[in-house]
C-alpha cells in the first residue's frame, strides 16, 4: 500500500514536472516585430466576478465587443476576482512576463502593484482604472468614469419621477466609484428640487444581498418611491423594488433585463472607447501617459433608457438638457 | 543475522516509514489535485498543462520562488500561533480579524511618527501589530475565561466588527489625504516612508518578513520543546481529561491559546503592510486584506503537524499550491471559482489525511517495540524522538 | 430623531425585516445544533448554504417548480453532509477544519457552476407570498406575521418542531446522550456513528434549505457568495442560543433584528457612520451573550474523536 502511493505520487509528480517543462517555450515573451499577423495581446485582472452585472462585468463586456470587431487580430485572457492585492500583483506581473502587449488592472486598489510592476517591462503598456494618477510612468494610462455624470443623470430622472419627494439609495461601502455616484446622484436629485429627500444607505457589504434587499424594504417603508444604488449585491435591492411596484435606476452595468419593469435606466459603461484609443496609442507608440474618462459627451458612459417603460416627454427632453449641459459644461456637478 | 544488524534493519525501516508519515499530508494535496483534473477536464482544460503551469508558477523560476515565500509568509505566522494555541485546545478562527487589527495599529504608527530611525520604526510596528493581534485574540478568551462566551461566537462576530473598523478607518480618519482631494477616493492609506518598509530582495518582492518569521518558528519550537512552560503547554494539549478536572488550568490556557495566536496573526497582519504593499488597502472585505491566511494558516500548520519547524516547510508548500493555482488559471483561463473549490478540497484532503497518518504512526510503534504503550505516550516518545 | 425610531412604521419595519432576516439562520443554526448536540462541529455551513442556494435556484429556473428547487438544496446539502460526516466520523478528521474546507469547497463550486450554467444574473420566479387566511387580515400583527413566504413559516414552524425531537422524542434522547458521553451510548449498544450520521447529514439538509430560502424565497436571484457570511454567523448562534432551539430563535431574531435596526438608523439619517450602525448587530450579540446568566453547556463530547475500544 505504501509502496504503490510513493510510486502514484512520485509518478504525478513527475508527470507535473514534464508539464512544467512543457511550459517554458511559453513564458518567453513574443518576438518585439511590428508584424501585423501577430494577434494582440491583452490582459485583464479584475476583483469581482465575471458576471457579476456591475463592476468587473462592465470591463468583460467591453473587451468582447472588441473581440468581436478585431476577430483573430485580438487575444485576450482574464483574472477575475483578485480582490486580494497581492495575488493581483503577482498576475499583473505574470501577465507583463509573459509579454502581454496591454495589461488592464481594473481596480482602484492596485494602484501601488501597477506603480511598482510598471518600470520594470518599458515594453508593456498598463492601464489602471479606475482612477486618474499615471505616477508619472511613461508606460502607464489611468482611466476613470465620471460616475457622477450618469449619476446626476440618474438623480434629475428620479426627482422628477418621485411623487413622495423620497428617494432611496442603496450602496456598499461610502468610497470610490459608488461614492461618485451616488454624490453625483443626489446632486442631480436635488436640482430638480431642493427638498426632496434622498436617504443613502450603506450596508458595508459588496456581497449581501439579503441585507441590500432589507436595506431596500426600509427605504420603501419610510416612504421611498424610487430607488437606486450601486454594486454586485442590489440585485437583492431591486427585487423588492419591482415587488413594490417602484422604480428603480442602475448603474455600472445595464440592469434593465434584469427587471424590465422597474429599471428606468442603466448608467452603462463603455471601456470600449478607451480601450481603442490605448491600442491606437500603442500603434503610435506612445505607451502611457495618458488619462481618459469615461464620460457622457465620449460615450464611455451611457445612459440607456427602458423602451420597456413609458417616460413622458418632458422627462426625455430633460434628460437630453442635462446631458448636453453636462457635456458643454453648464451643469457643473457639484461636490458634496 | 548479528543482533545489531536486526536492529539497524529496523530502525531504518523506522526511519523510512516515519519520512513516509510526515509526507501524507503531500499526498493528500496529490489527491486532491487528481479530484481537481477532472473538473478541469469538464471545463475543457488539459489537466497536465494546468499543473504543469502550477509547477512553474509556484517554483519554476526564481521570481516564482519568490512570490511563493511571500505568500508563505503569513501562513506560517498564522500557522506559529495555530502550533501553539491548538495545543492549548483552541482553534482560533479570528485570525482574519485579528490581522487586521495589528496591520491597523502598525499602520496607523507609521503613518503618523515619521521623524523615527527605520529600524527602530519596524521594530516598534511588529510589537503594535503583535499588541493588536492580542487585543482582538484576548477579547473572546476574555470573555470565554470569565464570561463563558463561546470562542467560535466571538471570533466570528469580532471578524466582522475588524472588517467595519477597517473600512471605517480607510475611508476616514486614516485615508490617503491625496484620495481625500481625488476623486477615486480609494480606500487606502497613504505610503509608508522608504526607510520604514522591511527590505526586500530584489527585484524579487521577498521580504524580510520570512527571516523574521523563521526566526519566530525556531523560538517556538524551543519554548515548545525546551522550557517548562512549553512542556506544560504540550501537556496539557495532549492528555484533556486531566486538564478538565484542573478546571482553572483550562480556562487560563484558552485566554493564553487565543492571546498567542492573536499575537502571531496580528504579527502577519504588520507584515502585509511594511513588507508587502507599503499602505493599507481594503476593498471591503476580510479576505481582500488577508487573503485567506487567517484561515489557511491554520491549515498551514495542520500541513505541518503543529511542529512549528515543520510548519516552515508546510507552510512554503501550502503557498506554493496557492500562488501556483492563480498562476494556473491564467495559463489555462479557467473561472478563478475552482481555483477556491480545489483549495477547498486540499484542506479537506490534508485534513482527512491525518487520520492515516495517525494509523500509521501507531503500527510502526507498536512494530518497533512500544506495543504497550499509550497511543498518547508514543506520540509524545515519537516527537520527543523527533526533536 | 432617534425618537423617530419610535414610531409604528419603523417597529413594523424591524419585525417583519427582522422575520424574513432570521429565516435563513434558523434554518441552519438548528441544523447545526443537532449536529453539535451529537458532539459535530460544522464549520462548512456557508460553503452547504451557497451550494443549497444555487441548486435551488438551477433547479426552479429550469424546472418552475420551487419545491423541486428545495428538494435540489436538500439533496446537494445532504451529500456535503454525507461528506463532512465520513470525514469527520470515520476519517476523525479536525473539525475545525474540514468546515473550512468544505466551506471554500461550497463557495468555490457554487460559483463555479453558476458561470458555467447559467452565466448571468436573472431572476427567478420563487416562492411567493401566502397570507394565512383570517390571521393575516388582523391589522399590524397580520401585516407582520403572517404575510411570508412558506419557507418563512416552515423556518419558524421548525423551532417547536426541533424542540419537541430533541427534548421528547428517543431519538432526540440518543442525539444528546451521545454528545454528553458517547461511550456510554455505545455500550448501550446504540451506534455512535450512526448517530452523528444522521445528524450532520440532517445539518447539511437544513444548510441546503437555508440557501433555497435566499435565493428562491426571500431573493429570488443567485448572486455569487450571496450568503456573505451568514453561515458563519448561523454556526455562532448556536452557541448563542445555549444548544436550544428557542434559544437560537432569540438568537436568530435578536441579530436579525438590531440589523434591520441599523438600516432603519440610516434611513432616516441619524447620524452616526455606516460601519458603526453595521457592525451594531454583532456587537450586541456578544454584550448580550455576555451579560446573559444561563450560557448553557456545550456538549461534554463536542469536536472530540470516538473511537470504540477493542
């Protein structure tokens, strides 16, 4: 018995050496020729799930419509959930040695990995979103989406879509992207009228739905009739507030599917864009430096409207206003 | 055959069955990665390129090493404080928490004394991540000693309570004052100074916590083996009926367990800042700041028999398995989830395998000669032996 | 304003909330209780949840049918439960532990075969409302109790249950003998093993319908890691609740309860920072715990290895 699980072991062993050894040929990077046959390679490390319709799914999406426009000419691999920032330090690095051409760290809290990893592979180009600081670093971009833009957008549709004058918010933890947001979606509750009530909950979870949907219910007991929040675990949020029979306003990835007759609108956003302009860049050689937001006036953000509910035309047409207000820069959303 | 001869024979025989022994828990994590081929084989995934890139990634090249250790590093301090505490009868499962606070207190330290010498900065910062850990660990044994509130109740609930102070602090008092302006407002400190970051050996991101931590499992094994108290602690560990009619004996040694191995994780906690990442960072949640080692920590030690000398090897082994599954799924892009499941299987694996260990264990004693020996005796002969 | 706290609306809110957060917790607290009473430590009840909850979910996307989808939790939490028990029984694995295992396990498969098979967030037609007939017409006490899903009902209906097998019944009798002193329960002739068997797998059973109350009666959407610790927390409230099941059902509500409290904090804007409102439940369970007289004993036998001698 012994003897025959030394042998299996060291036979597996084995066995994972020969496949180790098998590997070499490709950890080294590609051959730097400017030739137009080699795909692109792009690389993705992210903290949240793949389809978790918000943060990380957002990106996904935005490099399957790239993938559906460049065929052949892209090849790209993605590391979800590495909300631990060590272990996205190590892929961002992994990704770079194995000569990726492009790699995306899609998070805020890898900030320090992408400036350490950064010096070391002058060939890489790094994109690190969502945030606005380069460091300086020639072969860094930082991308960020003015979240407070769709955010307001959301606010103006919501006041004056509220009959109680209560506005429900429902959100993770008060920092970062959802902050943003929700700063920017009360403000544009508030321009609307200044006394509606815009209530904002932070459940100090990314991940519990359970306590999203009770946070919703509360909302709507203390008279809320329109509800919005951010982050993975609404989906509970807005559940009850289909079940209600209220609205509901998303943001970060398009919940409309998700409840067709309480999602008004989805604040969509669109990495697209910016993903070409970082690869057109690099054609030109320009490998960093730059810092791009994903904003309403260059279709990073989006504000997809429900077909499935009637909005009045005066909603439409204000709607319309404020995005051109914002994109001209006549509304300027202010900070809390 | 010359009487010696027979008992060289045997004793070699010993020799090689108690190396087998201590390799069961590698064969169980061999197991569990053969469990693990087919479901990477149902997700389309070939499983020996899919290991072969664990392999390398854990200890292909010399970076690969490197990033192994860094990972080990706070798996064997957990995994110190788990040698000692599971002794005492305790398994501590606010590790999670308990690294939080310590990393809080160091962090908070060198973020505000500035004007210090580097290394008396570091060194002042291990004893506040040291303290914090404690604190967090000797709540619930306070409570536990003199309250009768159950451990597995508070260190649960205290897990959470150091995720919200946590969040709390990284978005307020203790925020980056650059983020404060920004408009990413990233729930992170700000940099520790360069002269108050632990060395490292570049460019690799090895650093000095590793040494240190060694050093640590060396003193423990000598506190274990080599003083009274240590002894006292074994004892106590092993034979639980006498201890249970001591009746105070064991309530002081839960109170001790969990300070101890608060202490250690705390320690684990400094580590991830001053030799990891420079700043606290937090994304919400427990894990995003440990990373699990509150918990795997735990099974680092089990890895390494609570011998806290072969808690080092155990615990490079355990890091290795986790650095080279990420490394894994990026060669083979499977959903990082079975990453989690096949680390879920390793435990279970690692865990069930003690019990053939133990079997083993008892057959060759009572081979060589310990036939009517206690279970309990010949395995305290055998680590006596041992060490 | 923290008189507003006071007004009928906010205590409504915070029962019923408090009910509908409780249910999923008494669902696996009680199942854990018995797998404890028989001297089990399961600390894998997160990973039986997540899986529960998406079998549930799978099950009743494809099939409509939520009972199936129960039927689908019971059954995937059974066989984690089979596990756990062979491990822990015949293997004598730390118990501790093997939870932590089989918790990553759950969490890791439920994930894993929630982007294999069904791949977005979508909603699922679950459980709906019953109103109890005459009951759930009486104002306000109506409107909080009796205005639940059935598997709200069956979570409470389950404490009285679960007091009565484990208090009146020989099989609850055996359960408590052979975590006080399995050796004697073994001389007796009655099976040690056996036993504990039966109560981790009932324990994993009840995880699985605790999942399936999220995702197909409370929720009705799979999200990953959607349980975000309550297994964790529904382990410790066995401990809260002195290994009984009214006492877990204080337990449960009391957590539940200061929870929904928090929300209501926030709602109407008292101002004290989020985390300190969200982190009031877990604070008040130990102070309660702590202040309480009767702690209750544990089972002498519990985490310890059986072996029967010769």
């Amino acid at each position: 018995m012994k003897k025959v699980l030394t042998l299996v072991s060291v036979l597996l062993v084995v066995a994972m050496f020969l496949g180790a050894c098998a590997q070499t040929p490709v950890a080294e990077p590609p051959a730097a020729v400017e030739e137009t046959t080699q795909p692109l390679r792009i690389a993705v490390v992210s903290p949240s799930s793949i389809n978790d319709l918000a943060f990380t799914q957002s990106i996904s999406d935005a490099l399957m419509v790239l993938k559906a426009e460049m065929g052949e000419g892209l090849e790209y691999a993605f590391t979800e959930n590495m909300f631990v920032v060590d272990d996205a330090a190590a892929a961002i690095r992994d990704y770079a040695t194995k000569g990726y051409d492009i790699v995306i760290a899609h998070g805020s809290q890898y900030g320090s990995s992408v400036q350490e990893i950064a010096p070391d592979f002058p060939e890489t180009v790094f994109a690190w979103g969502t945030t606005v600081d380069t460091f300086g670093l020639p072969n860094v971009h930082a991308y960020e989406a003015a979240s407070d833009q769709g955010g307001y957008v959301n606010g103006v549709m919501a006041g004056m879509l509220t009959k109680s004058k209560i506005i429900g918010v429902v959100g993770p933890i008060e920092t970062g992207d959802a902050k943003l947001y929700v700063d920017g979606f009360v403000a544009g509750a508030k321009s609307v009228d200044p006394d509606i009530d815009v209530r904002v909950t932070y459940i100090g979870s990314f991940s519990d739905v359970a306590l999203a949907s009770e946070a919703a219910t509360t909302h709507i007991a203390a008279g809320a009739d329109v509800l919005t929040g951010s982050a993975q675990m609404v989906v509970g949020a807005i559940g009850k507030a289909e079940e209600a029979g209220l609205y509901w306003f998303g943001t970060q990835a398009d919940q409309n599917a998700f409840a067709p007759s309480t999602v008004v609108a989805s604040q969509v956003y669109h990495w697209e864009g910016i993903l070409r302009e970082i690869i057109a860049l690099r054609a030109a050689g320009i490998m960093g430096g730059h810092t791009f937001s994903a904003d309403l006036q260059n279709g990073g953000q989006v504000i997809n409207l429900n077909p499935e509910i009637e909005l009045s035309d005066e909603i439409k047409a204000k709607v319309e206003e404020v995005i051109a207000g914002i994109n001209d820069g006549s509304i300027v959303i202010p900070k809390p | 055959m010359p009487p010696k001869q027979v008992t060289a024979d045997l004793h070699l025989k010993d020799r090689a069955g108690s190396i087998f022994d201590q390799m069961m828990p590698i064969f169980a994590t061999l197991a569990a990665l053969l469990v693990g081929a087919i479901f990477l084989m149902l997700l389309g995934a070939n499983p020996l390129t899919a290991y072969g890139a664990l392999a390398q990634g854990a200890f292909g090249s010399f970076n690969a090493f490197a990033e192994t250790l860094v990972k080990a590093t706070p798996l064997l301090l957990v995994g110190l404080g788990t040698c000692i505490a599971y002794r005492g009868s305790v398994t501590n499962i606010g590790g999670e928490g308990q690294m939080i606070i310590g990393a809080i207190l160091s962090t908070w330290f060198g973020l505000t004394f500035t004007e210090l010498p580097g290394w008396l900065a570091i060194i002042i910062a291990m004893l506040l991540g040291i303290l914090g850990g404690m604190i967090w660990g000797g709540i619930p044994g306070i409570l536990k000693a003199y309250f009768n509130v159950n451990e597995i109740l508070s260190t649960v609930m205290m897990n959470a309570i150091a995720v919200q102070i946590m969040n709390f602090l990284m978005r307020g008092p203790m925020i980056d004052p650059v983020q404060r302006e920004a408009s990413s407002q990233i729930p992170q400190t700000a940099r520790l100074l360069e002269s108050y970051r632990l060395p490292r050996l570049s460019p690799t991101r090895l650093h000095l916590g590793l040494l240190i931590a060694i050093l640590l499992a060396v003193a423990v094994y000598f506190l274990l083996w080599r003083t009274t108290l240590g002894y006292r602690i074994r004892a106590v560990g092993q034979s639980q009926p006498a201890s249970k009619y001591g009746g105070i004996d064991v309530k002081k040694h839960i109170v001790v367990a969990l300070l101890l191995s608060g202490a250690f994780a705390g320690l684990a906690g400094m580590m991830q800042v001053y030799g990891v990442n420079y700043r606290m960072i937090t994304d919400g949640s427990a894990t995003g700041f440990t990373g699990n080692a509150g918990f795997n920590g735990i099974v680092a030690a089990l890895f390494g028999q609570l011998h806290p000398l072969i808690t080092i090897p155990a615990s490079v082994l355990f890091g290795g398995l986790l650095v080279g599954a990420n490394a894994m799924q990026r060669v083979v892009q499977v959903p990082s989830a079975l990453i989690t499941a096949l680390n879920g299987l390793v435990v279970v694996f690692v865990v069930s395998s003690e019990f053939f260990r133990k079997r083993s264990q008892k057959r060759r004693l009572s081979q060589s000669g310990t036939e009517q020996a206690k279970p309990e005796e010949a395995e305290m002969q055998q680590e006596a032996g041992e060490a | 304003m923290i008189s507003d706290l006071l007004s009928a609306t906010v205590i409504i809110g915070i029962i019923s909330s408090g009910i509908r957060l409780a249910t999923p917790y008494l669902f696996a607290s009680i199942g854990e209780m018995f797998g404890q009473r028989s001297g089990v430590l399961n600390l894998g009840v997160e990973g039986q949840m997540l899986l529960g909850s998406f079998a549930a979910f799978y099950v009743t996307l494809e099939t409509n049918n939520v009972w199936l989808g129960v039927l689908a939790a019971m059954g995937v939490g059974a066989l984690m439960g089979l596990a756990m028990a062979f491990v822990t029984i015949n293997l004598h694995a730390t118990q501790g532990i093997s939870g932590i295992g089989f918790y990553l396990f759950g969490m890791g498969m439920s994930n894993l075969l929630f982007q294999k098979l069904v791949g977005t967030v979508e909603g699922v037609k679950g459980f709906q409302k019953i109103s109890v007939p005459l009951l759930g017409k009486i104002p306000v006490i109506g409107e909080i109790f009796f205005n639940h899903n059935a598997l709200v009902y069956l979570a409470f209906l389950l404490v009285p249950v679960a007091w009565f097998v484990l208090n009146k019944t020989t099989l609850g009798l055996k359960i408590r003998a052979v975590g006080e002193n399995p050796e004697a329960v073994d001389s007796l002739g009655v099976s040690v093993a056996g036993i504990r068997y039966l109560t981790v797998i009932m324990g994993g059973v009840f995880s699985g319908i605790a999942g399936a109350s999220l995702s197909i009666a409370l929720l009705n959407v799979f999200q990953q890691n959607m349980t975000a610790g309550q297994g964790f927390i529904a382990v410790a409230l066995v401990y809260f609740g002195g290994w009984k099941p009214f006492g877990i059902l204080g337990g449960a509500l009391l957590f539940s309860m200061i929870n929904a409290l928090q929300l209501w904090v926030q709602v109407l804007g008292i101002p004290i920072p989020a985390e300190l409102a969200v982190m009031m439940p877990y604070i008040l369970t130990i102070l309660v715990l702590t202040l309480s007289v009767s702690k209750g004993q544990g089972p002498s036998a519990l985490t310890k290895v059986f072996e029967r001698e010769g």
